[in-house]
C-alpha cells in the first residue's frame, strides 16, 4: 500500500517557516541582550527560556487562551483579517516557534558573547555604521553559533508535539505532522504506519546530528590550521 507522504512535508513546512522567524527573531533578541544592561534583564532572559521547562501542554494551553477564537489575538485575527489560527498548520508553525525560540536563542546569545568587543570598538572608531559592523563582523564571527541554532530550532520543531496536538488538533491531510502520524497511527493499531514514520523521523534526525558533527569536525580542523 502507498504511504501518504503528507506529514513529511507538512512537518517540514512547518519546521522551515517556524525556523525561518526563530532565526530574525532570536538574533534581533540576542543582540539586544548581548549588548545592553538594564533593571529587569535577568527576568526577560529568564521569560525567553522559559519555553525549555515548561510541559508542552502548558505552552500550548498558553497558545490557545491568546490565539483561540474567544483569545485576544485569536478573535482580533478573525474578526480584521480572517484568520484562524487554531485547527491550520500554522498554529502548528507558532507552536513550533514558541518551543525553537530558546534553543535558538541560548546559541546566538552564547555566540555574540564570545566575539571581542574591540573589533567593533575598532570600526566605530573609523565611522562604520552600527548595521555595516553587524553584517561585515558580528554575523560572520557569530556564524557558527547561529548555524548550530539553527539546526536544533529546526530538528525541534519537526519533532514538537504536544503543543502542536493542542493548537493545531489532528486534521488529516491539515494539521498532521510526522509526530501525530505516529502517535494516532498507533493508538489506531496501525503499527506498520507507526514504524514507518518512526524511521524516517529518527532517519531525519540521524541525518541533522550527522551533519552537525561533520560540520563541526571540519571547522576546528579549518581553524586550527589558521
């Protein structure tokens, strides 16, 4: 029997838009942070993160009260624009955000905090713009930092689950992403389904963490020859 391919590509459409705003989002966040010290900084870091230790129900009941119909961006959405964001992939995709947002965050933050200041200090001091220092030294320098980032923000949210069951509910064909496929295939007895899907996610997996440690290995061999 063919295999409905669907999940596979909603749960990477779903990682890849979620990852695509962690990325703008997490780095505008970690330079603010980075660079500024004022009263109520430990608290902010502390709301940003704190995504990594709540249970997934508890996000995703958070998600619900301010996106759901009744909510206040729910029904705002709804009533100006259209918009419903439960029960669609794209309250899959904001459930994926809010849990990749700290991973993502925690790494860029990590990577902007090891680059010399005098670098910058330097090319202020001829002139250069605060958005040419960004882009010619700190992102560059940041880079691998912010590439590792982005790979666990996007390994997370294919494998989110529990906020995603919450927010998007299972539809499918809609809302089912590769981690609902499995769990409704098996509580269905559809265990050949369940395998299947099990393998391709941990195939995926396998192939992210790969990658990240060759990636990783070929950078200290670079800079060490430098």
């Amino acid at each position: 029997m063919t295999q409905d391919l669907s999940p596979l590509f909603l749960s990477l459409k779903v990682a890849s838009v979620s990852t695509f705003f962690v990325f703008i989002i997490s780095i505008a966040l970690a330079r603010f942070m980075s660079r500024r010290n004022f009263f109520g900084k430990s608290f902010l870091d502390a709301l940003i993160l704190l995504p990594l230790v709540l249970p997934p129900t508890v996000i995703g009941f958070g998600l619900i009260v301010l996106f759901g119909l009744n909510g206040p961006l729910g029904s705002w959405l709804e009533q100006w624009f259209g918009v419903r964001i439960v029960f669609t992939w794209v309250g899959a995709a904001i459930a994926s955000f809010v849990v990749s947002l700290p991973l993502m965050y925690q790494s860029v933050t990590a990577a902007f905090n090891k680059i010399d200041s005098r670098w910058e200090n330097v090319a202020r001091t001829m002139g250069v713009s605060e958005w040419r220092i960004f882009r010619t030294i700190t992102f560059p320098l940041a880079w691998p930092g912010i590439l590792a980032g982005l790979i666990l923000s996007f390994a997370r949210g294919i494998g989110e689950f529990g906020a995603t069951l919450m927010v998007a509910g299972y539809i499918p064909g809609q809302t089912e992403t590769i981690p609902l496929a499995i769990y409704f295939a098996y509580e269905a007895g559809q265990m050949e389904k369940a395998a299947f899907w099990v393998i391709i996610i941990s195939a995926l997996g396998l192939a992210i963490i790969s990658w990240v440690n060759y990636w990783r290995k070929k950078t200290e061999i670079r800079i060490g020859r430098e």
